[in-house]
C-alpha cells in the first residue's frame, strides 16, 4: 500500500485534476473506494501539462499528493517542456487520459 494510513484503515479516496497553472481543481471523483488500486482520468487534452491531485480519508483525518504530468502528443510524442521534471513516474504511455496506482 503506497499510502501510510497511521494505524487507521484509509476509507476512500478523493480524486482532482487541473491544467498546471490553473487556480481552480475539477472534481473527477469524490468517492473512490479504499480497495481500487488504479483510477483513470480521461478526456485530457494532448500535450497539455496538468496535476493530479489525491486526497485520502480515515478516521483520523486526510493527507493529500499532487503529481504533475504531461499528456503525449496527438501523434504519441513527448512535448519538450523546459525546467519541467514530472513528479509521477508512472508510464505515461497514454494520449487523453491518465491511469495511475491509488
């Protein structure tokens, strides 16, 4: 289990997503169950930079993670973003949606 849940069961999972740089979070899923181990966010744009944000609940509160990652090109290429070092390292082998471990 990648989330440390301090002794307490993790209840459910809250899941967010933005363009990077935006000020506002979209909800994608308010509910997720303790025991899905991946979610998949789709309709994405291709190439276009966004984070992802997770948020955990128990009965002794929350903890939250945002990860940023790129979206490939319509033609499946990476796009060269400079400064930009990606903060989720799984496959990114996808065009408009994104599946990663919860």
């Amino acid at each position: 289990d990648s989330w440390g849940d301090g002794g307490c069961g993790i209840s459910y999972f809250v899941i967010e997503c933005r363009m990077f740089g935006r000020a506002h979070w979209n909800m994608i899923a308010s509910h997720v169950a303790s025991t899905e181990r991946t979610f998949t966010v789709s309709d994405l744009i291709p190439a276009t930079k966004y984070q992802v944000k997770i948020t955990a609940y128990n009965n002794a509160g929350s903890t939250t993670a945002v990860y940023d990652f790129t979206t490939l090109t319509a033609q499946g290429c990476k796009k060269f973003l400079y400064n930009f070092q990606p903060s989720l390292n799984y496959s990114l082998n996808f065009f408009t949606s994104i599946s990663f471990p919860i």
